[in-house]
C-alpha cells in the first residue's frame, strides 16, 4: 500500500467489502475508522502522544516507532504523575519505571520492569527487544543494560513528585500507607501498511513496595498485538489485570470474531467476577482490530481515551461498565 493515508472504503460501504478481505463479524456493534492510521491511547494525555505517533507515521515511520515515540511524550511530561520523569516514587522515595514494546508483525517484544534512573523505560524495552536474546529485563540488570546501550542516567524523582512523597512520608512516617493514584500510558497503532504495535509505560502505583510490577510491562498483561487480529493495551490495578491476563484475552477474543468492544466487555465482566463493583479498583481497555475497529472499556468512573484516525483526534469519556447479573 503506498499511500500513508489509506482510506478503508469498504468499511465505510460495508460488509461485502470486509469479507473480500477476510474479515469475519469484527465490526459488529465496535466503531470503525475509515481511514488509516488509527491510534488509541489510554488517558487523555494519551492525546499528545497520538499526536507524536502519527507524526512519526506521517513520515514513515513503523507502528513500533509510532508507539516508542508517542508514549515517551507523557515519559518527558513531569506534570504526569504517574508515568516516567514526574512519576510518583515507592515508599522508599525511588522512581521504579515499567514499560514494554510489542510489535504485531512479529510477535516480539521487549520490557523493563523497575527501572531506576532513566527518563525513558520505553527506549530501553525496544533495546531489550533489538539488542538482547531476552523479553524482559528488571531492576540492576535492566539499569545495567540501559547504560550498555548508550542512554544517560538522569534524575528521575521530579520537584513535583518530590513534594508529594514528602507530604506522603508525613502522613505515613511508618511508610505503610496503601498505594495509591496509577494511570498507565498504554497505545496501540495500526499503520497505513496493516502493521500493529504496542507499548506501555507507568510508574506503576505511588509508595508501592519496591520491587512491585504490575500488568503493564507483562506481554499478554498489559499490551498485546497480533497484525492478524488487532491489538489491545490495558491501564488500572495491574493485580487485578493480570489476574486475567487481560490484554491476550481481549485480542483472542477478537481472534475468535468478537469486537473490540465485546472483547473489552468480556474481559472486564472477568474482573468484575471477582472484585464486584469495588470502587477501589479502576480497570480499562483500549483495543483496535486490524481493520480499524477500535472499543474501549473501564470498570471505574472518569476514564478517558484519545483515539486518531486519519487526521482527527479526540479524547472520549468512557462510561463505566456495570457488573451482569
Ligand atoms: N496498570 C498499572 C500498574 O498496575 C497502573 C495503571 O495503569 O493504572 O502498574
């Protein structure tokens, strides 16, 4: 396909058209973009950073560097407090960063997991992906590895999330407080040439134990693609998430001729099975199909998304879904 923005005429003229092209029912009750790209992204800082994404489609680039660069605007931003530099430490005051590639075409993948020290977890997952034989690095070794490949230590424990640790350290002097605020910046972007990529990044849960991983760097957890299918990356109480392995569920389910929609639903039905409607936990999906079917889904209240398609981006409020039955 050479034009970077393809247009999906026969998703806008119907059913006969995606059969042609082996499409089977993905659309369903989902929404349809009728153009490629199309990019989702979790929060609605997910917004620059589809932005970014599509810039780097715009001129060429793959949907893994779609998903690399986009993600790292919210790991630059220090107002985000839940993502990179501006991330809200552990208990101990150190900022442990997750975060994950995973590229559709091929099924690879590359993940930090408790990276200290380092600006942008992203970079050093695609380098796990590129330049080691393993899928995950964590701690010291990823920290190691970082620095192997050519990135610089920083600060990574912004003014802003100083203060509030220190306001936190007063509150909890004993440092037993519950964790609390976590938003993970997660994508997905399917290219004008049918490729699909994933990446992740989070701080994870502020004044968590050190050491604690969630769902987000986790292949099948946190993020999941498949060019033959779609793709899906997920935010909220990584625990509960993995619980499911959420993101695998929600493309397999795709797979198997749900819409990104159903899929997500279903998903969530699975943590609501366990967990009620808890308001204490938040769990959400993004997930696009490979034809450019895209759904969305929270359990908890405010979450929001920013999806692109073609040229156009929005940021939309997601209702929470409610426990069946
Ligand atoms: N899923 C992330 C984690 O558990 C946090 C979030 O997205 O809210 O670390």
């Amino acid at each position: 396909m050479r034009r970077r923005t393809f247009l999906l005429r026969g998703a806008a003229a119907g059913v006969g058209f995606l059969a042609s092209a082996g499409v089977r029912g993905q659309e369903g009750s989902g929404r349809t973009a009728t153009e490629l790209p199309v990019i989702i992204s979790t929060w609605p800082f997910g917004k620059a950073a589809n932005l970014e994404a599509l810039q780097v489609l715009q001129s060429g680039g793959t949907a893994l560097d779609a998903v690399e660069r986009g993600v790292m605007t919210a790991e630059a931003n220090p107002a985000i407090s839940t993502v990179g530099y501006g991330g809200f430490p552990n208990r101990d005051g150190d900022v442990e960063l997750d975060a994950a590639v995973f590229d559709g075409s091929t099924l690879d993948g590359g993940a930090v997991c408790a990276l200290t020290g380092y600006r942008h977890p992203v970079q050093v997952a695609r380098k796990v992906m590129e330049n080691s034989p393993h899928l995950i690095l964590v701690g010291q070794g990823a920290r190691s590895f970082a620095e192997e490949q050519g990135f610089s230590a920083e600060e990574t424990l912004s003014d802003g999330a100083r203060a509030a640790y220190q306001k936190w350290l007063k509150k909890h002097p004993d440092r037993l407080g519950a964790p609390e605020g976590h938003d993970t910046l997660g994508q997905v972007a399917l290219s004008s040439q049918g490729s699909i990529a994933a990446a992740c990044t989070t701080s994870g849960m502020a004044w968590k134990l050190p050491g604690r991983v969630g769902d987000s760097p986790i292949v099948g957890h946190g993020l999941y693609a498949d060019d033959s299918v779609g793709g899906c990356v997920a935010t909220g109480m990584g625990e509960e998430i993995s619980k499911v392995c959420g993101s695998f569920l929600v493309v397999e389910r795709m797979r198997q001729g749900a819409t990104p929609e159903e899929a997500i639903e279903e998903a969530l039905d699975r943590i609501l099975m366990r967990q009620g409607q808890n308001p204490a936990v938040q769990a959400a999906f993004v997930a696009l199909s490979k034809s450019g079917a895209w759904g969305a889904g929270a359990i908890g209240s405010r979450f929001h998304y920013a999806i692109t398609r073609g040229n156009q981006t929005e940021v939309i409020e997601v209702k929470p879904q409610k426990r069946r039955g």
